[in-house]
C-alpha cells in the first residue's frame, strides 16, 4: 500500500496474503467493486482515493490474486474469513476446490 507521496506503507507481498471475505463490509466495498471478476494469477492496481471514502488520503493497493476459495457458511454467519489449513490442505480440501473467479 501506498500514500499519495508514493511511501510505501505496507508491504505483505513476502509475508501472509492478506484474506478477506468478498461481499461483506471486512474491506472498503470500493475496493470490493475494483476486485470482483478477478480471477486467480490475475494483478491489478486498486484506489481507494480520499475524496471517494473515509480514508484520510489517497492510497494505492497492487494486488495479485493468488487464491479464491468458495466461503464457508460459518465465515458467511460470522463475515469473516478462517486462516486457511496451510500444511494440512491437500487436493480434497475446500481451499483447493474453489472457482477461480471472484463475484
């Protein structure tokens, strides 16, 4: 993420992925709308300008989507993604068997 100055202000490309539930109020629904219809290996720069949202500058996310998996009804109930299962995962787990598209 960076600022209007073009500082970098987060950078989570080494670390995590960053998760969320899509459709649901865990990120900016203006950020939502510059996800949907992305699909796995896709790379996009999303905006989320201060004169657009609450933000108190204006911001810019390049994302790459690396994984969409079809939501759980507890993380629907609830509105937040799980951790995925990491190690423990394999082909016949739900995070492996997802469409590759988001919305």
């Amino acid at each position: 993420m960076k600022n209007s100055n073009k500082e970098i202000l987060e950078n989570t490309m080494d670390g995590t992925p960053v998760q969320f539930l899509h459709g649901t109020d865990s990120i900016s629904i203006i950020l939502q709308s510059q996800l949907s219809g992305l699909h796995i290996g896709d790379k996009k720069t999303v905006y989320l300008e201060k004169a657009h949202s609450a933000a108190d500058d204006d911001y810019t996310f390049e994302v790459f989507i690396e994984h969409i998996r079809p939501a759980l009804t507890e993380e629907v109930i609830l509105g937040y993604p799980f951790p995925s299962n990491g190690d423990d995962c394999d082909e016949h787990c739900s995070c492996y068997n997802a469409p590759n598209t988001i919305g």
